[in-house]
C-alpha cells in the first residue's frame, strides 16, 4: 500500500548530475577504486535517507559496500541508486527515475497510453503477473488472461526488474505495439498488444436479482473514490437493499481512498487501521464524515486481494460489518511512503507496518475469510459469486 503523503527534501548530487544522465565511466565495467572513490558519497547519502525511512535499521556502510561491487561502470544514476535499495531485498521499495515517476502519477490519477490490464509481481518466478485485463482493453482484445506470467517484454526478459520498469516498458504511443512472450498453463506463447489511451475504471457495477447491489473494486486509486460513491448513489436510487463488494485480484493501491471508501460504509468515528514506524511513531486512521450504509453486506477475496484489499476486509470483519467469503488474502501488511528529491525522481520505501482495528498486523498471513470457498478454475461460471448471492439472499 502506497502511503499518500510526500516527504521532501535536497539530494545531495554529488557528480551523478540527473537520475535519467549516464555516468562517464567506460562501458561495461567493474567500477575502479577511483570511480568508487567518486560515487561514494552519493551513495552514502542515499543510503542514509533510507534508513532515516526504512521500516528496518539499515547498515549503511554495509549496503554502500555491496552496492559498488556490483554498480558497472555503463549505469546510469537511476539505476546505480536502485542497485543500493535491491540490497534490501525488499520488493516494494524502489527508485524511479522522474520519468518513472511521473509515470506513476499518471497511473494513479486514471490516464495514460498503454495495454490496461491489472498487474502485479509475482514474488516466485519475477515475472509479471496479469491478475486481470481490463474490459474492453488492449490487453483483453489481444487475449490475455487473468493468471498469464510475462517473462519478456518486446524480446528483454524482465523477472530482474521492477514493476515500476516493466510498465515502463509496457507504455507507449498510442498505436504501437509491444510484444509480450507469456506462460499460461505451462506453454510459452508471443501475444502482441496494440497500445491505446487507457482511462483507468476501477469500479464496476450492477443490480442482481432480488434488489442485490454488486460493486467491483480493482484497485484503490485517486479516482475510485468517486467512482464508488457514484455505484452506490446508483445503485441506492435503483432499489438496492443488500450489497456483495468483489475485491478479488485487487492489489492495493492508495491508503487515503481505501480510508475514505470504508468512510462510507462504517459510523463516525470507528478506527480503520493504525500504523507504526520503527521509531514507534503510531498513526490512527478513524472515520469521519457519519455516512453509513445499513445493509447486510458480503466481501469477497482471494490470494490476489493485497494492502489496501486487506486493510477494507480487516476493518469489514473486525467490526462485523460484512461476511468474508473466499479464500485467504494475499499477506501484505506494510506501508510504502514516498521520498521525493529535487530532480523530480523519487524513493518509494516500506516506512511501517499497518494493522487492523483489533491489532492484529497481517503480513504474510493475510486474512482468512467467514466462509472458505473457492472457484473452480476450469469452468466459465463464478461459483464464489453464486454463492455469495445465495447465502446474502438469506441475510436481514
């Protein structure tokens, strides 16, 4: 989960002048005592910020010592500084470049050019988990699937780079074509995907039988706020009198819109979450504007149901508010924070540990739901959706 709130400060520069620049070291090259010498410095710098940051104390000198063994003399800064944050070993910090970054922004606030699909790394192969294409998308019209891993993104195998640098990849003109070389079900295959403009919906919506309200959330980001707001208006005007909210494959996204959508559900003044730094630093999050919605609810989710997914399950059955169904979440549980620097470039850093309302912290064990069930992967109908309605057609 993505912390919404941007701490800046002055990065040092010493001789990498822009993060997007290349260095004037020769190509290729395990760096030279002199260069070592150089870069330093910058390094040690960028080293410090993070532990100032990091959910974890970090051993500074150690990790500048490492970084420059394996830091090459054809890096540019971006990838010099992300040398530095891989000896974390943690998958969810990362440097973006201002490019990178602004990319990123893009992405959160609902618009940019690319194949528009759901996406997530998956943690045992590196490669780029497709968790769900879009309706309508680029990636839906090519034929991916939800559950294809890409391992290569026009011929460049990408399992050693970040998300942050496979979208990266993936984006473009509208128009042009990316090649993306998947495995589904065991069997490699090249689809290629026409690039267009993607207005990113991640809120769908419709009315069941029986006045059941069904609302789809794919990600917590800057827009679905009001898109959730709108399914509910709608949906309310329509007659609705019980509601199943799908979190199945949402990966996260945005601690202030998961807040601000379990802020229409739950009373006044009800604790969503609170998070801890290593410092002991505690932040609660409580509810505040006294909408509630009084209807028996189902949430379901799976092991793609992530961060801000779990964070709404958590305070939802920590306050009785809605009946889990599915089967366990993903297990993330911690925070990401922004650190900005002032070339435009950026940190994004594990900076705490949230927890539910009942203080439990769930990372690497997820949330096991009310009723366990699971769909069957070979057949075209969504069991766990049918038995959802079956069991909320039953619940006053």
């Amino acid at each position: 989960m993505r912390k919404k709130r941007i701490i800046s400060f002055i990065l040092a520069v010493f001789i990498l002048v822009s993060s997007g620049n290349t260095t004037a070291f020769a190509k290729s090259k395990k760096l030279t005592a002199a260069e070592k010498l150089l870069i330093t410095p910058t390094l040690t710098y960028f080293a410090q910020v993070i532990d100032r940051y990091y959910i974890e104390d970090v051993d500074v000198e150690g990790l500048v010592n490492t970084a420059l063994d394996k830091i090459t003399s054809d890096m540019d800064t971006a990838q010099m500084l992300n040398v530095v944050v891989s000896e974390l070993e943690d998958p969810y910090s990362v440097y973006y470049s201002p490019e990178e970054y602004k990319n990123v922004v893009d992405s959160d606030t609902g618009s940019y050019c690319g194949i528009g699909a759901t996406i997530r790394k998956d943690e045992e192969t590196g490669a780029l988990l497709i968790v769900e294409p879009q309706a309508g998308s680029p990636a839906k019209k090519a034929g991916l699937k939800a559950g294809d891993l890409v391992y290569k993104v026009d011929g460049v195998k990408i399992t050693k780079k970040t998300i942050t640098q496979i979208q990266n990849m993936v984006k473009g003109e509208k128009g042009t074509k990316v090649v993306l070389t998947i495995k589904r079900k065991g069997k490699t295959k090249k689809i290629t995907v026409v690039r267009d403009e993607i207005v990113t919906k991640t809120v769908s919506y419709k009315m069941l039988k029986k006045n059941i309200g069904y609302i789809k959330l794919s990600q917590f980001e800057e827009m679905t706020v009001s898109q959730f707001d709108f399914a509910i208006n709608d949906l309310t005007t329509d007659g609705m009198k019980k509601l199943i909210i799908d979190l199945r494959g949402n990966p996260g996204g945005l601690l202030s819109s998961v807040s601000k959508i379990l802020d229409r559900l739950l009373p006044e003044d009800m604790l969503l979450s609170y998070i801890e730094n290593k410092y002991g630093d505690r932040e609660d999050i409580y509810t505040e504007d006294g909408q509630e919605l009084n209807m028996p609810i189902v949430v379901l989710v799976d092991g793609n149901s992530a961060s801000a997914s779990e964070l709404f399950t958590g305070a939802m059955k920590d306050y009785e508010k809605a009946t889990i169904m599915g089967t366990t979440t993903f297990g993330k549980g911690i925070v990401q924070g922004f650190v900005m620097f002032t070339d435009g470039g950026a940190l994004k850093i594990t900076t705490s540990k949230y927890y539910t309302p009942s203080g439990v912290c769930i990372h690497k064990k997820g949330i096991t739901p009310d009723l366990i069930l699971e769909d069957d992967p070979d057949t075209k109908a969504d069991e766990l959706l049918n038995e959802a309605v079956s069991y909320i057609k039953k619940m006053k």
